[in-house]
C-alpha cells in the first residue's frame, strides 16, 4: 500500500481597503446607508502641501469667530474686510511675512502689496482681533521690513491703524517694535508718499506712528492720542470723553489729520481718491489722466462772481470764496481739498488741469478777510513742502490784506509761522504761478510766491491793487500832514 503525500495551499490573505464608514441614513433614503469611497492616502508631498495650505490659511482664521463678532458689534471691519474694500476688485493681496509670532498667526498685524487703481501699493493694517492690534518687537521688524521695501521699490504705503499700542507683556519689545518702525517710516519720508487711516481705539505709539506719514483720514466715531480718558482722569482728575480728547473734530481743527469722514468705508474710499493725485514715489510724476475738458474753455461763472462783488458797496472789501476760482480752473470742476477743516482762510488742494496734477495754495477772503494767520501759515507750508518733494506744481491764488497782527497771534508765534511758509515757497522746485485777484498787501504778498520768492510766472487781474499797505494805513503813515490838512481846512 502506497503512502501519498497530500500538499495543501492556502491563499495568501489581502488587507481590505480602508473605507470610510458608511453615510448616515438621508431623508430621502432613511433605512439604508451608503457605502462610501475609500479614503485617499496622502503621501509625503501631499501632506507638505496640506500643511502648508493650513499654514497659510491660519492668519485668516486666528482671530476665531467671537472676536470677529465683537469688532462688528462696534461697527468695525475686521482688517481683512478693509482690505478688501479698498484693493482693485477682482485682484488678491500679496500677503508678506504672513506666519510671524509665537503662533505663527500673524501676530496682530498683517503686512501685504495690493492692486489699488492699478497701482502696486505697500499696505499694512493692524488685526485688532488679535492681542488688541497691538504691537512687539516683531511685529515692530515686520513692519519695518515692509516699510523699506516700498521706499526701495517705489511703491505708496497705506497703513490701517487699529491698535491699542505696546503689547505690555512684551516688555519693553514692544517700545522696540515702535521705535524700528518708526525709524523706517522717517528714512522713506520724501521717497514715497504715505496715507494713514485711523480706525478704533489708538494710543501711545499707535498715534505717533502714523503722523509720521504724509497724510492722515480719520473717521467718525474714532480716537486716538498720547493717552486715553482714562488716565487723564488719574494723572489730571479731569473728566474727558474719548471724543472730546481725540476724536475727528479736534483732530482735523488742529492740523494733525488731513480729512474727517462719516465711516471706514468713506476713509478708504478716500484713501483711494487721495492716492489717484500722488505719485508712487518722488522719482516719478503724479499720475496724468486723459480729459475731455479743454484749457480753453470759458470761466464765464468766475466773471460774474467778480463783477457782482466789485459793484457791489463794499467793492473790493466784499469777500469771494476762492473755492469756486479753483473748480472752475480745475478740469470737470473737480478738486480735493486737504485740512478743511483748519484755517478756512486758506485753502490747499490737489487739482487736474489738462490731466497733469497741481496744488492749489488760496487765500480766502470769505474768511478773515483771507489774513494769513499762525493755523494758515503752517497749513500752507506743509502742502507746499508736499508738492515740492514730489514733483507737484502749484498754482497761489491770492487775495489778502496781508499776515493778521495782534496779541494773541504774536504769543502764538506768527513770526516763526511766517517764517516756515516763506521758507516752503522759496525751496519750492516744482512750477508755480501766481495769480494775483484783488488784494495783495505787506509781507504777505512778499512771501506768497512772488517773483522775488521764486514764481516762474506772475499773473494779475483788472482788479488788483499791490501795496505795502491797504487804504487804512496811509492815516498812520501820513498822521501829521494829514492832521495839518485837517486843521487847516477847519
């Protein structure tokens, strides 16, 4: 009998797919449950690039949605919702040194190159659902950092302001961080223009920082200052509102923004505005626009403005609102006006004529007889140091009776304002003109962008009278041979 051997094989086992385990019963299918795809294994490559998308996506999201929720209960955009109004439609920001800060967030500032009219412009805005907006060492490094590449590369900066200052647990990292940015921001200036926006609640170093720009846009319901109410009420033991402290309407009566406006949305928009008059930086002109509005066209409305003052009682005394001179010369009547709300005895705005941009610098004589007073002096120097320094020419339109004596303007330092605008006028090296309307009497007509100043052309109407003085001097000038004539003719 022959023993067999029996070989038995078995089948190698095979590891079932992973699935995803099935759907939940639908509405529309609520007894069975459906099977599912099986889920895709990531290999090394994809995982890098998962992390990396959440990476980038993490500065979007840091704040969380109560945060956000609680910016919005105050009538504030988060600075990603700004960015968005004011950036080109269509276009996406530039994000740069995106993961910054311990948790690589962001860290409370977002620094970016977005598309505006165009336009490559450096932006940067505070994130104040994050840490307050406020600011450390890095952030103060990344900032900086932003800074100097626009001045490098000849590109407008935007800042939107949201901070509550120092990040206090920073220690002193956080007066670093300021001082860094605040010494970039001085290097670029007069290299490349710069506009400020100021939203919420700013303080300390959140103040100092954009008043080192060329211009500032406040909006209603804002603040910012050296300090808030609150320790004015513990240093001083006043009562203040943050309103009456810091808020647009003693801002912009001051000087220290340019423009007020109703809310963020208007600050941007103006922002906007504000950067179609200004170059991208003091390498180049200011932007020139086609028009359909020819040079020669009639100022018929400037003619009957004139001849219903002078024929009027008051004759050359009567006061004009120079604002409608400058519309008309401007093309299609449109101009933008800066400090509107200081000294309204003198007028400084950005205009086009035949598409090429131009300063506008006015007496207005509806106003304090168009006197040049301290608040006046200071506006126009400023403007005019601006147009200067980048590449703007200006056309002076005067009309004045000269600088406005008195005590209180003398212990306010007249003479050192006087000073600061015949300075500005005389390094002004861009074209100007003058046209002179009516009055133009004393130092004032010395120093407002005469021949003798500077002025490359001198233009006068009809109506103008110089002198040394007005009419009512000669009975200071002429006291005693007019008091002889007097005598002698009673």
């Amino acid at each position: 009998m022959t023993k067999t051997n029996t070989k038995t094989t078995t089948k190698p086992t095979t590891k079932p797919a992973a699935t995803v385990p099935p759907a939940p019963p639908t509405l529309d299918d609520p007894l069975q449950e459906k099977a599912t795809a099986a889920a895709p294994v990531l290999g090394p490559y994809d995982q890098a690039v998962a992390a990396g998308e959440e990476l980038r996506r993490r500065p979007y999201a840091a704040s969380g949605v109560i945060p956000t929720l609680r910016q919005h209960a105050k009538g504030r955009m988060t600075v990603w919702e700004r960015i968005d109004v004011i950036k080109d439609e269509g276009t996406q920001p530039n994000v740069f040194y995106q993961n910054w800060g311990k948790n690589l967030d962001g860290a409370s500032l977002i620094t970016a190159v977005v598309q505006i009219g165009g336009r490559d412009v450096a932006l940067y805005g505070h994130d104040f659902t994050i840490r307050a907006g406020s600011m450390d060492a890095t952030n103060g490094r990344k900032l900086a950092n932003l800074i100097y590449l626009a001045g490098n590369r000849g590109m407008p900066l935007i800042g939107m302001n949201d901070s509550a200052g120092a990040y206090v647990p920073a220690g002193i990292g956080g007066l670093d961080g300021y001082a860094e940015a605040f010494t970039a921001l001085r290097k670029i200036s007069g290299i490349v223009p710069s506009v400020m926006c100021m939203f919420g609640y700013n303080a300390g170093g959140g103040s100092y920082l954009p008043r080192q720009g060329s211009f500032m846009i406040q909006p209603a319901d804002t603040f910012f200052g050296l300090t808030g109410p609150g320790v004015i009420k513990s240093v001083l033991g006043e009562d203040v509102t943050p309103d009456d402290l810091g808020g647009p309407k003693v801002h912009g009566a001051s000087g220290v923004v340019d423009l007020t406006v109703a809310d963020e949305v208007g600050a941007l928009r103006t922002a906007e505005r504000l950067l179609s008059y200004l170059p991208n930086s003091n390498a180049v002109a200011p932007p020139v626009w086609k028009t359909s509005d020819p040079t020669d066209r009639p100022t018929t409305e400037i003619d009957v403005m004139l001849r219903k003052a002078f024929n009027s009682p008051t004759g050359f005394n009567t006061p004009i609102d120079v604002s409608i001179i400058i519309e008309r010369i401007c093309d299609h009547g449109d101009y933008f006006e800066l400090q509107p709300d200081r000294a309204r005895n003198a007028i400084t705005a950005f205009g086009r004529v035949n598409g090429n941009v131009v300063g506008f610098v006015a007496n207005n004589s509806s106003v304090a007889s168009g006197q040049i007073d301290v608040d006046a002096a200071f506006k126009i120097a400023r403007f005019v140091r601006f147009c200067s320094l980048y590449n703007t020419p200006v056309i002076f339109v005067e009309d004045t009776t000269g600088f406005l004596p008195g005590k209180d303007q003398e212990s306010r330092g007249i003479v050192q304002a006087g000073r600061a605008m015949l300075d500005a006028i005389i390094d002004l090296r861009t074209p100007r003109i003058l046209l002179i309307l009516r009055n133009a009497f004393g130092g004032a007509y010395a120093a407002f962008n005469s021949y003798a100043t500077g002025a490359d052309i001198v233009l006068a109407l009809p109506t103008t009278r110089v002198a040394v003085m007005g009419p009512a001097g000669k009975e200071y000038v002429y006291k005693t041979e007019l008091k002889q004539a007097r005598d002698a003719a009673a």
